[in-house]
C-alpha cells in the first residue's frame, strides 16, 4: 500500500473538496454550455419531443441575416459592437478620472464612494424604469431641464438616432461605480515612495500620473477592459426594459445580440438558431478576451 | 425517552398519512391547469374548478395560475423538454400553429368535441382556428375591439359627450377638435392631451390588419391564411389613414404619455381604441374615469369589422400518455367552455362568453360597456398567426418606417409584406404541406 506524506494527504484532501464546487460548475454551467452547441445544429424547438439535425443550417441563416440590410440579427451584431466600443473606453476613462479624484480626498471620502458605488447595486431592470420615465419625451425630467434653458426638447428614446446613445449612457452610470472601485484599490497598491521620488526629480503632475501610475495600473486596467467588454457584449436587461415590449426599437436600433437570442429561443421558439447565435457570440468574447490579454498585459518594470 | 415517544409518534402520524394518501391516489386522477397571472381570471377559475371536482370526485385538478404573463411562453417551454406542465394549458389562439407544430397539442377527441357543435355553439372566431382539418383548442371567453372614449375631455373640447366617432372621417374630424397643444406649435411634442393616438405595439396593429384594410375593400390575408395580401393599393389606403393622425394631423404619438394605453387610462388622450380586458385596467387604475364605449367607427362604405382574440384551453401530449388523465382533461375542458362557465366568466373576469348562448343574452347586449364588445363579436375577425411576435413586429416596423424614416408607406407596407410573407413560407414548408 501507498503511504502519503503529510503534505500529499493534504492536496489530496484539498482536492476532495474542490470537487464538489467543480461538480456543481460541471453540471451548471459546463453542461448547458456544450449543450447550447449541440441544439445549435438541430431545429430545436423547446416544446417539440423530436429535434431534426441540421448541420450547420442555422449558422447558414445567421450568416444570410447578418447580410441582410434590415435585418433585426444585423442590427444587434453591429449595435453589440458599439455598445462595446463606445461604452467600455468611456466608462474607464470616467471611472479613472473619478477614482483619481477619490483618491486624492480625505474629507468624506467614503461618502463620496459609496454615492458612486450606490448605483451598480441598484436593481438594473429598476434603474431602467426609473431613466425610461427620466427620459420621457415631454414631461420626463432631461426635457424639462432643457426647457428651462430654453433648450429644444429632445425625443430620447423614441429616435433611432438617439435610442442606443440614451442606454448606453445609463449602463456606463450604472456599472461606473464598479471600475471606480476597481482602480482606487489599483491606486492604493502604488507606493508613495515612486511619487516622492519623482516629485524630488521635478517631475509635473502630469508626468507622475504618466509614468508612474498609468504603467502600475495597468493590471487593473487589464482587468477591467477585459471584464467590461464581456459585460458590454452580453448587454440584455437594459434594453429590454427601456424599449416598447423590450423589442429592441425603435427599428431594431438598440437590440443586442443577447436579446435576440431570448427573442427567438422564448418568443418564436427557435431554440436552435437562438444556440448558433450563442455559440457565435460565445465564439466573439473568447477570441476579443485572447487578444485582448495578449497585447495588454505586458509586464511594467 | 420523551424525544423516543415523540419520534414514534411522528412515525406513527406519517404511516396513517402516507397510507391516507395512497388510497386516495388510487381512485382519483390529478390532472395539471395553467394559465397566466391575472386575479380576476385566477378567481374565476377556482371557481370553475371546485363546481368541476364537486360534481367529478374522482378528478382532482392542480391549478398553476402564478405565472406572470409576460413569463407565461417561456415557463411552457422550460417545463415541456423536463417532462412535466399542464394536462390542460390556456393559450392565446395565435400560438396554435406553433404549439401544434411542435407536437405539444393534441386534436380535440371528434367524439366529444365534434366540430358542428364547435361551429354551431361558438362565436365563429372559433372557427377560424381550425388547423390542419382540426379543432386543438376551445376557449371559455373571447375578446373584440371598440373605441373607448373620454366624456370629460370630449366636453372640454367642445364635442358633444355622448357621441363617439360613427364613421371614419368622425373618427379624423373629432381627434383633431379634441386634441389640446400649449399654445407654443401645434407638433406633436406641444400636445398637452392627445385626440388620438396610434400604438402600433399595442392594438393598432390589429385595427390596420383586420378593420382599416377590410373597410377600405382590401383583404389582410388570404383564405387560406398563407399569403400576405394587405400591401395591395387599399391596404396602402388603409396605412396612410393609420398614419395620417400621427403625421399629418398630430393628434398624438405612442411616444407621449408613456404609451397610449397609459394615456387613455390616465384621462391624457380623448380616444382609444382597445380590447374589452382593457375595462378591468380602467377600474382598478382610474375608476373615476367618466368614459363610454361605442362601436368601432364604420368604413368609407359603411362597413364594419373588428378584431376578435382569445385565451383558449388545449389538451397537452402529456395529458393523452395516458388514458386516464386524457379522460379527465376531457371532461375538465367540457366543463370549463360551457355556456354557465361563460357567463360566469364575464361577471367575474369582463370578457364576453365565447359561446353564442351566452353571448346573445339581452342583458349583456344592452348593458352600456360590454354591449359594443358583444355586438362586435358577430363581424370579428381573428387573424390567423403563424408567430404573433415577428407578425406584429413587422407592422410596428413598417409604421416607424415612415413616422421616423421618411419612408413611402406603400413601401414599407410591401417590405412589411415580404418579411411576413417569408415567414409564412417558413413555417408551411417546414409543415411539408
């Protein structure tokens, strides 16, 4: 018989424990994701018994969408990618701003935290309602405000051209508490020592914040750009709530990927192509995260 | 030894329970109702269900009404692929294609639901959804459209109160003299009370597709159901009347107010035109409101037509598995469609009995708010949906083309048309027929 040490009996046990956590994301997370892929070639209809195998049909239909001027698929992929390329730079670069402030206060400071903090543990669908009613077109507070600067009263939510720029700007609201948070925590772990030594060598504000801060907080930002880009990809309960029956308009200008798929998976029942949309989303986030890890997260010496 | 007497006491209890329960199992069949959270509907149900097993010992029903409505399409489809759900399951008639498409439904048993007696007690509605040479739902209680109007608002514009719009043109004439600006423009964004508004994701979609193309001598669909026929040279008609209140005259916008169904219920909009489950909104929201109902106004040449649709009642696979539960489901569904269980529907829930019986009683015709739905109910039309969803979506679509794109309605109808039409094609060719 095999005799452990002390020290193997111990990752053993280690091990024993980990798998109950390991069986649970296995049959919860690992299990529907490579079962999404298995519907996304079949017909599925949830209420069916039998689901025909289609090969690769439904990612034929995405792609023929997708080339589809009006289509609502092409809508949601390219609103997605706005979504991420407007709203993840200009969260961060408030948030860091926000945080640099936070940073330099002593008077009230964790008041001063916690009112941006408040909102990301707010109830999203809540905070939705609460701007849709902000954003009303006559009466809603924004145009009322504008009105008493004799401002033209804005339609909001009720024009293409203004719909996604309007959700857009109450996710990075809501969630900006958490980069806030996230830096000021990257912030604390620079020591003090690098300022005093470049304020000794004449170094500007500027120049500090630099080369010193930007390069020693880039992990963070990391982090951040990364996590905040998977949030943006996944965009979902905003838009349901802040448009007509969360249908995404008004002409399919604030519809996402993700909300298509509810769409059609629980609307029209179409479960299959809901999983190839998945699947293809799924497919965008691992590769964005890949390289997105590859070029910024050098070391800083 | 206390803690011993107790736990044999326990034991003791369940053996007697357990034994209770299994004797009881034996001589009667548990079947499984769902529908959508709404308590007048929940209430009336119960109701139903306890004169049912009263008068049926041996079926027991399990009532599941607390599923939000806005829910109820996705709770379906997570219990079907677990196995389990309803026997008997309430659902909108325009999923029947869908449901039967997936095998979830099963045709009505010809025996005790032949199809002359469906045709010759029902509102014809119920016909129009026949599928595939079958009956697969039946309802209890049917709904139409009529146009709702504010007495207050209609006196303060200087119209006389209790005349709503008879024609069209009335309809056009008196939304214009109702509707109130600030004084600043008469554009939409300086409405102060709307005359009357188009929501195109509320009922107007029904309006264009079964009452304004039909009165303006066009067809929505064809007999069959499979062809879209509504972007012919009268639908496109019927589509700039639609617009003409939005754009043209700026007698309100789905934009103000929230959404015009709010609008109404909050006295904001002088006319509306909404479905008779709108009354129970109207009184638990504002029961002060001083309204009427009317008909819908006529066509150009005096026709008339409304929009019907109803909740009905199907039978699941999971029911005819076995003989004794589809026995049971049977003779629950039996039950829950007579004309008793119409009447007493209406009382209780405020939509019209769906059987004729109970539909044509005096009373109800006469009474000031149900009479205008009922009357409604012998010219409704019930449009035949293959996915209500991307069927209204179109339409919705194709209205905020033109109101916020600048497109030619003729053109957007026809791309409305095509997007529909391709969707039809879809679903029939999948059905191999």
């Amino acid at each position: 018989m095999m005799r452990l040490t002390l020290a193997r009996r111990k990752i053993l046990w280690a091990y024993i424990f980990l798998a109950i956590p390991i069986l649970f994301f296995a049959y919860i997370r690992i299990y529907p994701t490579i079962f999404a892929f298995q519907m996304s070639l079949h017909d599925y209809n949830p209420l069916a018994i039998e689901h025909k195998y289609v090969g690769l049909e439904n990612f034929q239909k995405l792609v023929a969408e997708f080339n589809n001027l009006r289509s609502p698929t092409r809508a949601a992929f390219l609103n997605t990618a706005a979504y991420v390329v407007l709203g993840v730079p200009i969260q961060l670069l408030l948030a860091l701003a926000v945080a640099l402030m936070l940073n330099e206060i002593r008077f009230l400071s964790t008041f001063y935290r916690l009112v941006f903090f408040l909102p990301f543990v707010t109830s999203t669908i809540a905070v939705a309602w609460v701007f849709r009613m902000l954003y009303q077109p006559q009466f809603g507070f924004f145009n009322v405000i504008l009105q008493a600067f004799s401002l033209p009263q804005q339609p909001f939510l009720s024009r293409p051209q203004q719909a996604l720029p309007s959700i857009l700007a109450v996710v990075i609201w809501q969630g900006l508490g958490y980069a806030v948070i996230i830096f000021l925590a990257g912030l604390k772990q620079i020591p003090q020592i690098f300022y005093d030594a470049a304020q000794v060598d004449g170094a500007t504000r500027w120049q500090s914040f630099r080369h010193i801060t930007l390069p020693l907080l880039n992990p963070t930002l990391v982090f951040l750009i990364v996590l905040q880009t998977i949030a943006f990809l996944r965009m979902f309960a905003p838009v349901l709530a802040m448009t007509a029956q969360g249908d995404g308009g008004p002409l399919n200008s604030t519809t996402t990927v993700v909300l298509r798929v509810y769409r059609e998976a629980f609307q029209s029942f179409n479960m299959g192509y809901a999983s190839a949309l998945t699947v293809t989303l799924f497919a965008i986030i691992l590769g964005i995260t890949i390289i997105q890890l590859r070029f910024t997260s050098r070391n800083i010496q | 030894m206390k803690n011993f007497k107790f736990s044999l006491m326990i034991l003791a209890l369940l053996t007697i329970l357990s034994a209770g329960f299994a004797a009881a199992a034996q001589d009667v069949v548990e079947i499984e109702y769902w529908q959508y959270f709404f308590e007048p509907r929940e209430t009336a149900m119960n109701m139903l269900i306890e004169q049912f097993e009263a008068a049926n010992p041996d079926i027991h029903v399990v009532h599941n009404s607390q599923i939000a409505y806005d829910n109820f399409r996705d709770e379906i489809a997570a219990s079907a692929p677990a196995g389990v759900g309803p026997d008997v399951v309430t659902l909108f008639y325009g999923w029947i294609p869908a449901f039967v498409d997936a095998g979830y439904l099963v045709p009505l048993p010809e025996a005790d639901f032949p199809a002359e007696w469906i045709e010759s007690y029902f509102s014809p509605m119920v016909a129009e959804s026949k599928f595939e040479g079958s009956y697969w739902a039946i309802p209890t209680a049917v709904r139409s459209l009529a146009m709702f109007w504010n007495k207050d608002l209609f006196e303060a514009a200087g119209l006389d109160p209790d005349t709503p719009p008879a024609t069209l043109d009335d309809l056009v004439a008196m939304a214009k003299q109702a509707t109130v600006y600030d004084g600043n423009g008469t554009d939409i964004l300086n409405i102060t009370s709307e005359g009357f508004a188009i929501g195109m994701s509320a009922q107007d979609h029904h309006w264009f597709r079964e009452v304004l193309v039909r009165q303006f001598g066009g067809v929505p669909y064809s007999e069959d159901g499979r062809t879209v026929m509504y972007n012919s040279p009268e639908g496109c008609e019927a589509f700039k009347y639609l617009l003409s209140f939005e754009i043209e005259h700026k007698t309100g916008s789905n934009d103000l107010f929230t959404d015009v169904t709010e609008a109404f219920v909050n006295g904001n909009e002088a006319m509306h035109i909404d479905g008779s489950f709108r009354l129970g909104t109207i009184a638990n929201n504002n029961p002060d409101m001083n309204y009427g109902v009317a008909e819908l106004p006529v066509g150009p040449n005096g026709e008339r037509s409304t929009f019907g649709s109803y909740w009905t009642h199907g039978i699941t696979r999971r029911a005819a598995a076995d003989p004794a539960r589809m026995e049971a489901a049977v003779r629950f569904l039996q039950f829950i469609t007579t004309a008793e269980a119409g009447t007493l529907w209406v009382n209780e829930v405020g939509e019209l009995p769906a059987q004729l019986e109970a539909a044509s009683d005096p009373a109800m015709l006469e009474d000031p708010i149900l009479g205008p739905f009922a009357a409604g109910l012998e010219y409704a039309h019930a449009t035949f949906f293959v996915d209500e969803t991307v069927q209204r979506q179109v339409l919705i679509d194709a209205y905020d083309q033109v109101r916020l794109g600048g497109m030619d309605a003729c053109e957007a109808l026809n791309e409305a048309a095509a997007t529909e039409q391709a969707l039809l094609d879809d679903f029939w060719a999948a059905r191999g027929s």
